[in-house]
C-alpha cells in the first residue's frame, strides 16, 4: 500500500508541535524520537542555534542556574557582556592575550547553551530533515528525480539518500551541542576551500556524477558547523581573502563557493577571537568584517589571586597528590608578578596556562625526587618550584631576550612569590616567638633539601632536626593549624565552583610532608623579616 507521504508531511510542517519543551526546541521524551516519522508525528520545528542560545540563556537567568560552568573571574565585565550579546543574538569577537579562556568560553557556551538537536545518523553536516522545505522532503520520500529544485544545499546528498531509501524509517540520532561546536585555528596554511568546501574532484572520478552535481561537493568547516557554533581562534591571522569568504556569513548567514551555483547556509553561530595587538592594528581585520562582528567583548587576565588558583585547579592534570594552599599561592603569584613586569614584554601576556602547567610540573617533581623513590604521596614544596622554568613562557623586555636572562628573571619571581608567601604565613605571630627562634639557632644549622623527608629513620629528616628547636617546632605547629583552616575553607569555596579535587583534602599519608612544606617556607620567611631573623647559606639555614 503506497503511503502517503506528502499528507503526512504537510501535516506535520504546518501545525504547531505536540511536545513540550525541555530546552528550546527539545521534547521533554526526545531520545525516544529515533526516526523520520517519529519526528514528523510530533511537528518537530527547528529551532536556530542563535535562537536556542538565547532562549536556553533565558531561562537559565530565570531559574538562578549556573550560565557558564567552569568561567571564574569574570563575573563582574565578560559574563554580562556575554548575557547581553547572546540575548541579542550577536556573532561575537572576543579579544584577549593568550591564556585568557577566549576559546573555553566559546566551547562552554556550546556545551552549555546549544540544544541537542535531530540529524540524520552519520551526516557529517548535522542534517535535520526539516533543513528540507516540505516539496523537498515529499520528492525525496517519493524517489522523484531531482530533489533539490533550487539553488541551494539543504543537506549532503548521503543524508538525501538515506531519506530516499530508508523513508519514514530514516534513523535519527540526538546530536549534543559539543558535538556541534567547530574549532579552527587561524593559520596561514588555512585555505578558502577549507572554509567553505570544494568541489571533490575524487568524487567526480569514483561517482561519475558532474561537476556542478550536489554530490560533488565536499563540506568545509562552516557547513561541518552548521546548526552549531562556529570559532575561528586568532581571526586577524587571515589574510583578506579568506575574510572576505567569511563576510557573507556574518553579513547574509549564506555563501557561495567558487563558480558553483549552490547557496550554503551554516545556520550556526559565529564566534571569533583575537589578541589585542592585533585587532587593533589597522588592516588586520577587514573593515567589513570587523563591522558585522556585532559584539567585541574584552577578556582579561583574573583580577584576584584566588580566582586564578581556583582557575589553576580546575584546569590543571595531576595525578593522587597533595596541593598545599600555599604553594598554590606561591605558584599563582609567580605569574601574576610577571604580569606587571617592567622587565617582561606585558604586550604578549602571562598566560594562566603557565600557573597551570606549573603546577602540573610541581607535582611531577615531587614525584621524581620524593614520593616514587620513598612510596609516599606527592606533596610540592618551596625548594621544588626551581623545576617550573621549563614552563616559563614569557618574553623579555628590557633586557636580551635569552634563556639564561629568562632563567634568572624567573628566579627573581619565584624568590619575590616565596617571600610574600612565607610573610602572609607568619603574619599575627608575636615578636618574642622570633627572638626565641633566633636564639635557637646561635649555635646550630637547620639543612634544607628537596631530597629530605619530613619524616624517615635518617638524622636529616626535618622531624629529626626540629628535635633541636623546640621553639621553631612550636612555630610549625601553629602555622599547620593555620594551613588546615585555611586549606578547609578554600575547599569549601572549591566546591561553590564546581570544582572538586581529592588533591586539595589532607589525607594522613600526607601530614608529615606537609608539616615539611610548611617548615620550609617558615624559614624563608624568617629570612625575610625585616630585621632578618635567619639567613640561608647553600641551603643551610643560620642565625642572622
């Protein structure tokens, strides 16, 4: 018995939906909706990816929910700007220096904010079946010649042949917003034909079909997009003929390709990024372009010192270790004491990648010199931050920008980071609890090494030498009180950010290495009083 096809889909395209929303454009039952018919029975209506990024940010601003998972620091200039252009449905140019998030934002706005969506199984251009006009989707489920009567691609002509051999039992599949979210890095090996597609001259030869036949063509990164968001990282990298075929799509939401008379339409959202150099330097961007990025939202480096650890530990890969809150302080205010540098070209930026890397490193070290050797778990200390000049990835200013000026640059911002640190720690001490340390320390020497344990059978186990100073001992004691509040509150506030760590909770494998840590940086700060009440000689610490 023939169906009939073209009553059940103009049925479906001109009346309302029978489903209740979940998100915009989603049925509250969708994965259940696995094929053509199934989407055709309930009047599925496509919603467009500008419009599901507005109407899903509205209800999230409604509901109080969390907009932007995993973005901290900007709360207060980025996030609203970002509020205000997705509301007004903007294609979006964000400009910063390197590591400024630019491209996690787009990627979470993607995760975050797009509508899963139904495409034909396997379409490597998210066809939905209603991409096709309703004549366009009945010739196809008819097997008329020619479908596509006009000039224009709809969908790949694979996805055009599953409708017309599988019919209303066309699989669906329910594609996430990550999985529509296109990353290109602007480069100049970057072709037009990359952007918009070609011609596949393979195709013509394997297929036999003509040049200027749909099944020719082979989609670039703005149809491989399409119902998604589209960001192109360092846009003012292109030169102007690979802007101008970006032109229409901001300008039209349409391009052509070459002489091939088909009209392409991505239907995506278009997110740029740049540094801030370069957007600013005449010519880089084309004026049109520039012109038709309707929002240029600025991004920054974080403000606070706590927003970037914060940043730090989300990001960062590490293996089952132990994070002082501390050394996490200390790596963070390496790099922002870079950022306000004389002797650091401030133009390029600090990236926070560099605090995350570090830390990333911080732990491997302790690793390789402790915890592998001595089947102990990882813990950073002050005498292991020398090991992050490997991820040290500034330039120099003022003086020639060589590694060994690098090297000591950095080292003069680890010594600067350590003692603003170790001075925080010893803040609310009294006066007389130094005098007694110092006096301690008239005839004796306490050794510092990264090899040292706090704790072994070894006399040059720091547990061993406090033995000798009581006083310093008492001192370490009352710091460690001060480090597990401190470590417990900022816990505490890891987890209002979603971000949850076995790294960041002292465990009792960890006690003795921490009250290591802790008496390492307390010498150093005794080092750093002013008078000094300590000095440190090749790793030897004496009276002063």
């Amino acid at each position: 018995m023939t169906q009939d096809f073209e009553g059940v889909v103009s049925q479906s395209y001109n009346s309302l939906p029978k489903y209740t929303e979940v998100m915009a454009g989603v049925p509250e039952d969708y994965k259940q909706v696995k094929t053509l018919g199934a989407l055709l029975e309930i009047n599925y209506k496509i919603v467009g990816a500008k419009e599901q990024l507005r109407r899903n940010l509205a209800s999230k601003i409604k509901a109080g929910s969390k907009k932007y998972p995993g973005v901290i620091g900007f709360d207060n200039d980025v996030i609203p700007a970002l509020d205000r252009a997705i509301l007004s449905c903007h294609d979006i140019i964000l400009v910063g220096q390197i590591g400024q998030a630019k491209t996690k934002i787009a990627q979470i706005i993607a995760e975050n904010l797009l509508s899963p969506m139904p495409v034909i199984r396997g379409s490597i251009t998210n066809d939905c079946p209603m991409d096709l006009p309703a004549c366009e989707l009945i010739s196809l489920l008819q097997d008329k010649e020619n479908p596509m009567s006009s000039p224009r691609f709809y969908m790949d002509h694979d996805s055009m042949e599953k409708i017309r051999n599988n019919k209303l039992e066309t699989p669906i599949e329910w594609i996430e917003g990550k999985d529509r979210f296109k990353y290109v890095l602007a480069t100049p090996d970057i072709s037009v034909k990359d952007l918009v597609g070609q011609i596949d001259a393979i195709k013509i030869m394997k297929q036999g079909t003509e040049m200027y036949e749909i099944e020719s063509y082979s989609p670039g990164q703005l149809m491989q997009s399409k119902h998604g968001l589209f960001c192109i990282d360092e846009l003012p990298v292109l030169d102007t003929r690979k802007q101008v075929a970006l032109l229409s799509v901001l300008q039209e939401g349409r391009f052509t390709t070459g002489a091939y008379p088909v009209v392409f339409e991505p239907k995506n959202v278009f997110f740029a990024t740049a540094n801030p150099i370069d957007y600013t330097h005449a010519g880089k961007i084309i004026e049109p372009l520039y012109d038709r990025l309707k929002s240029h939202i600025h991004t920054h480096y974080p403000k606070t010192l706590n927003d970037e650890i914060f940043i730090v530990v989300q990001e960062s890969k590490i293996p089952k270790s132990f994070i002082p809150i501390f050394m996490l302080k200390a790596l963070v205010r390496i790099a922002q004491n870079a950022r306000s540098s004389q002797e650091i070209n401030q133009d390029k930026g600090v990236s926070v990648r560099m605090s995350i890397h570090s830390l990333e490193l911080l732990v491997g070290e302790a690793e390789r010199v402790r915890a592998l050797s001595h089947n102990i778990l990882p813990l950073p200390r002050p005498s292991d931050l020398l090991c992050i000049e490997q991820c040290a990835k500034f330039e120099l200013a003022e003086l020639d920008d060589t590694a060994e000026n690098r090297q000591k640059t950095l080292k003069s911002l680890i010594n600067l980071a350590i003692t603003d640190t170790s001075l925080e720690c010893l803040k609310g001490i009294e006066q007389n609890v130094f005098e007694m340390i110092k006096k301690e320390f008239a005839d004796k020497t306490f050794v510092v090494s990264q090899e040292i344990l706090g704790s072994n059978s070894m006399e040059t186990s720091y547990a061993r030498q406090l033995q000798n100073f009581k006083s310093l001992a008492d001192l370490v004691d009352k710091i460690y009180q001060n480090v597990l509040s401190e470590q417990n509150e900022f816990v505490n506030q890891a987890n209002k950010h979603n971000i949850t760590s076995e790294s960041l909770e002292l465990s009792e494998l960890a006690i003795q290495e921490l009250r290591a840590a802790i008496l390492e940086l307390v010498l150093d700060g005794l080092c750093s009083m002013n008078p000094k009440i300590l000095d440190k000689k090749e790793g030897t610490y004496v009276a002063a």
